[in-house]
C-alpha cells in the first residue's frame, strides 16, 4: 500500500514543494485528489486538454493549495466537507462544490485510489483547534 501511495504522490512534490512539505503525505494526497478533480471538471465543462487547466480553474487550483498548506490541522486535516473551520471564502467555497460534485462520483473509475482514501479521510473526527488547546491547556493545569 505504501508503494502506491509514493508513486500517487511522487508526482505533486516538485508542484507543492514550496507550500506543503514533502514529508506531509496526507496534505500532499489532498492536494493531488483536489487536482485531479480540477483537472477532470476543467477538461469537460472548459474544453482544455488533460493536464492543461484554463486560467480561472487554474487560479482556485492556486486557491486551494494555499489554503491546504495554511491548514491549521496540518496532516491530520480532515476533508473540508468535515471540517468545523472554513477556511475558504464564500465564491470559492461554492465552486470547490461544484466541481466536486461533478468529479467526485467519475473518481472512482478514473483514480479509485484517490476517491477511495478520500472517502476514509472523510470519516477522521477533529475537533476545533482553539478548543482542542483550551483542553490541552487545562489539563496541563490540573497536573
């Protein structure tokens, strides 16, 4: 399973290198899921090649690495879907939602890999970072 996985993932870190760190596997995936559904939706709704996006699906691709390497989880994020932070702005948000609602289902037959892991990312419980502090920091005070 891990020889999947690195082959799956060899590809993104020259890509991600700069904002999510190599050693940062879970990140590095969802940026690759999050790019393969991109890729997917700008090929048949934008008319562009595979693996050539146009400028817009280009720049929330851009959008959506920034806010993954700014992710206050880090590699223990779970999916946005779950998330109970909402890091992306209101138009962004709504276009990350549509284009995972055409790709997601086409996943499982193009990247099963991909789909599959996410789907079991999706059911990673977190809670919210300031609260997961304020507890750490109680019992730090109760020793």
């Amino acid at each position: 399973m891990q020889d999947v996985h690195g082959r799956l993932c060899e590809g993104i870190e020259k890509t991600v290198m700069g904002k999510i760190l190599e050693d940062k596997k879970h990140l590095g995936r969802e940026f690759l899921t999050m790019t393969k559904m991109v890729d997917m939706y700008c090929s048949d709704h934008h008319g562009s090649e595979r693996n050539e996006l146009c400028a817009a699906c280009d720049e929330f691709l851009d959008y959506a690495e920034t806010r993954l390497a700014k992710c206050p989880y880090g590699d223990d994020k779970p999916t946005c879907a779950n998330c109970p932070i909402h890091c992306y702005k209101p138009a962004q948000r709504e276009e990350a939602k549509v284009i995972m609602r055409y790709a997601g289902p086409r996943m499982l037959l193009r990247h099963p890999y991909l789909a599959i892991t996410h789907k079991l990312d999706g059911l990673r419980k977190v809670g919210h970072p300031k609260e997961l502090n304020r507890e750490d920091r109680l019992r730090s005070k109760s020793k």
